[in-house]
C-alpha cells in the first residue's frame, strides 16, 4: 500500500541524533501515513543500521546533500514529500499541523516548513529563532532544518533538489517562492550543536557569510571550501 507522505532524510554520521528523529516519527497514529527513505552519504558509524532497525529505506549516495535529497525523492510513490534533517525532532502536533496543510486544497501548489526551535536553553538560541523567523517571513528563506512539506508533483514541476553541497535549501526556496511557503504551526527541535561549537555570535556570521557568496554567484564548492559544511 502506497504511503501518504515519503519522508526523505539525508545522512552521514548521524547516528547520535537519528534514532530520535525517526522515533519522533512513529511516536502516534494519524490521518495519513508515512514511509522514511535514508539516503546516506558514506556513514562510519551506525546511522544506515539505526535506519533500518527503525523500518526505514536505506539508499547510499554521494555525500552531497543535494544529491542525497534528490536520490531520495526518487524513491517511493507517496503524493507528498517531508524532507527532514537528521538532527531535526518534529515536535508535539506535528501530525495535525502536517493534516491542516494537506486538507488545504490550495497546499498542491505550496511549500509547509516548521518553526525554528533549537535544542538549547541558552537564552542566544531564542534570538537566533526569532531571527529564523524573521528571514522566513520577509524573504521566504526557511533553511533546511525546518523541514519541507510539499506535494511531489510541486516538487518535479520546480525541477527538484540540484546536486549542491550545500545551500541547496536556499537554491530551492528561492524556486518555490516567498509566496508559496507557508508557516507549520509546529517546532522543528533542531540540535544546536554547531552553535554551541562555533560560538552564538560566529556560527549566524558564519551562515550570513555564506548566504551572502551564495547569492553573489560564487560556486557552492567554494563556499564549503571556505567555511566547511
């Protein structure tokens, strides 16, 4: 029986957060149903083993996460596509936020993504959602971490994840267009990890860095080249 929605989780080394995303999941029953595509990039540690003990597809690509996300979206049949990070947690509600969105008739022709919420109590980690919302709102920018609800035929009709390394989030919503993004009424519990590594004033000078070569033309290598992943 075909799924109502194909989630689509690109991986590489995720396997100290994996296991809790899939598991916020499959953690109730809904008005839809839901098949997990993992498309892994060459993982070391147990992430392709967390994924199939936790009934997911398990597709190993390039590790590209433009690549990944394409390969997975090419799996399955489910009218819609959830692209999600494998360190994001959907949030209690989820699944009626996602119904909402589905039973509008006007959604075929729209992109949902979720509300920012990082994994922090560090009180920088609200500045950094509001900013999140913020940039959502007045440029139709939500990155990768929020998540992606949109139907499949949307998805081929904009021609698709391109193989980039990264900033292909931003490549994409440019695509759907400010107007055709909608707000979930959902947090999308991402980690803070690289927040907390880089530091809270770096890490959102570093993105901005990298936004700002990505809308200057300068190729995506370069970029990861200059800043990493």
């Amino acid at each position: 029986m075909t799924a109502d929605i194909d989630v689509v989780i690109p991986t590489l080394n995720a396997s100290a957060s994996l296991a809790r995303t899939l598991a916020a999941l499959s953690d109730a029953d809904g008005p839809f149903s839901l098949s997990v595509t993992v498309c892994d990039g060459g993982s070391r540690d147990d992430t392709t083993s967390i994924a199939r003990d936790a009934g997911a597809v398990v597709v190993t690509t390039e590790a590209s996460r433009g690549r990944q996300l394409a390969a997975g979206a090419r799996i399955g049949e489910a009218p819609w596509l959830l692209f999600l990070h494998a360190d994001t947690v959907l949030g209690p509600g989820w699944r009626d936020a996602v119904a909402r969105f589905l039973s509008d008739r006007t959604s075929d022709k729209r992109a949902g993504y979720f509300r920012l919420r990082l994994a922090s109590p560090d009180p920088r980690a609200r500045r950094i959602e509001r900013l999140a919302a913020w940039r959502c709102r007045r440029f139709g920018l939500p990155y990768g971490d929020q998540g992606l609800l949109m139907a499949r035929t949307f998805y081929h009709r904009l021609g698709g994840f391109q193989p980039l390394p990264l900033m292909e989030d931003v490549e994409f919503a440019r695509r759907i267009g400010r107007h055709n993004l909608v707000a979930l009424e959902c947090d999308a519990v991402t980690s803070a990890r690289r927040y907390e590594s880089d530091g809270w004033l770096l890490r959102p000078m570093k993105n901005l860095s990298c936004l700002a070569l990505f809308f200057a033309g300068v190729p995506t290598p370069v970029i990861r080249r200059l800043y990493g992943s």
